[in-house]
C-alpha cells in the first residue's frame, strides 16, 4: 500500500539531511531461517557517527526498521528447498485443501511503513503471494505472521538499548519521528567534542575514543546522558519494552 503523507515525509526528512554529523542510509535484508522454518524481511532506516569526516566524534549507531516473520508448518513444505532471489524468497507449500503444490513468493520490504499500513487494512496475510486462483489454497494462517517496528541504539562508551513496537501502534508515526528527530537534533550537540580530542599522542600513536582527556570523556558523557536519555524516555512514553546490552 501506498505510504501517506505523513510517513514518506519522515522518511524524506530524515534521509535528506545533508548537514548531519552522521552517515545515513536505508536497506534491508530478505531471508529463511532453517532453524524454525520461518521467512523473514526487514526495512531499516540507519545511521552511524559520521568519524570520517570528523574524526573527534565518538561512536554511535542507530537504526529504526520494521519487519516480518513468517513460521511455515514443516509438514507444509516440500522438502527443504527455498529458493532466494533479490527481491523475494520462494518455496513450494503443499496447498491447504490437498489440491497438490502452490508456488508462494515472500517478498522483500521496501518501506518502512508498508507493512503498517497492511495491518491497518488487515491485509497481513497478503504479503505470502500466490497467483490469484490459488490464494485460499495458502496453508498459512495469519496466527503465523508477525511483523513489528525495532529500535537500536549504540555507543562504545554507553551500550546497546533495543525496543521493539506493534505494528499497528497507535502512535507509531509519532515515535519514530520523534525517535530520529531526538538523534539529529542531540547528535548536533557533539561538535563540542572537537576542542578537547587529541589525534596523536606526543610520540605521534593513534589516540582512540577511549584515550581521550578527562575533558573529553566528561562531554561525552553529559551527551551521551542527554541523547540516550531523550531517546528513553520517547520508547517509554510509548509503552515499549526496553532491553540493554553493554
């Protein structure tokens, strides 16, 4: 379905900004999981430090996605054959009426709010594809399907916070644009990083993030608190379960 208004301006907007401290790019992936016998496919925004350029940023990751899991029933399939293409994942599926095999295609996400808007529309269950006489033939039932938005965030010095978010959230398009708008507006503030990173010692070595002055780590963290403290309290605030790694 089409994206509306709102959703590819958040898009737009944030992959637009060219004045960023950070490097932006969209992708995804599109695969199979043998272990459960599923077929996946993800659409993520994400961004890193941009430490090429100005080489006193500290290291920091993120990314918004949305995605989907399908379990197939292993007596569904035939055999363990599952074909991977660029743009989908196929597979023969024994048909739910016996009829004999349906040709389903899986195919990749290509927005981030695609699958929103197909939930919205009950439409979940449409993103299995089959040729049109063969739909109620699909031995896929929509108990199967889930799909689901994710956050991550990553510093070296702060760890890793993960969230994950329903689809069809109520708020969904406010908590993401509320998400990367927090990460370019905090990110800005670490330019005032730059008066207190040293490149090389005095014998000339490579100082790494995690050699920097008193001064340096001192700012890093009051940023870092700030960033990592806004972005918190906008996954909680939307009642999301919130995991940390260091």
């Amino acid at each position: 379905m089409v994206a509306n208004e709102t959703q590819r301006a958040i898009v737009q907007d944030h992959l637009g900004n060219e004045y960023s401290l950070l490097k932006k790019y969209d992708g995804g992936r599109i695969g199979s999981d043998s272990f459960d016998h599923s077929i996946f496919s993800t659409y993520e925004l994400i961004g890193f430090s941009d430490g090429d350029v100005n080489i006193y940023l500290p290291h920091f990751e993120f990314n918004v996605g949305s995605g989907y899991c399908i379990e197939i029933n292993r007596d569904a399939m035939l055999g363990e054959t599952i074909y991977h293409e660029q743009d989908c994942t196929r597979l023969n599926l024994y048909a739910s009426d016996g009829s004999g095999l349906v040709d389903v295609s899986f195919p990749r996400v290509k927005g981030l709010f695609e699958l929103r808007n197909l939930a919205k529309s009950g439409q979940l269950l449409t993103i299995p594809q089959v040729a049109g006489g063969d739909r109620g033939k699909l031995p896929i039932h929509k108990s199967q399907v889930r799909a689901d938005f994710s956050f991550r965030i990553s510093s070296m010095s702060y760890g890793q916070l993960f969230a994950r978010m329903e689809i069809d959230h109520p708020a969904a398009e406010e908590v993401i644009m509320a998400y990367l708008g927090a990460i370019d507006r905090r990110f800005a503030d670490y330019s005032g990083l730059e008066p207190h990173f040293r490149e090389n010692d005095d014998n000339g070595e490579r100082l790494w993030e995690d050699q920097q002055s008193k001064a340096y780590n001192a700012e890093r963290k009051k940023l870092n608190r700030a960033l990592f403290g806004e972005l918190t309290d906008i996954l909680e605030k939307a009642e999301l379960e919130l995991r940390r790694a260091s």
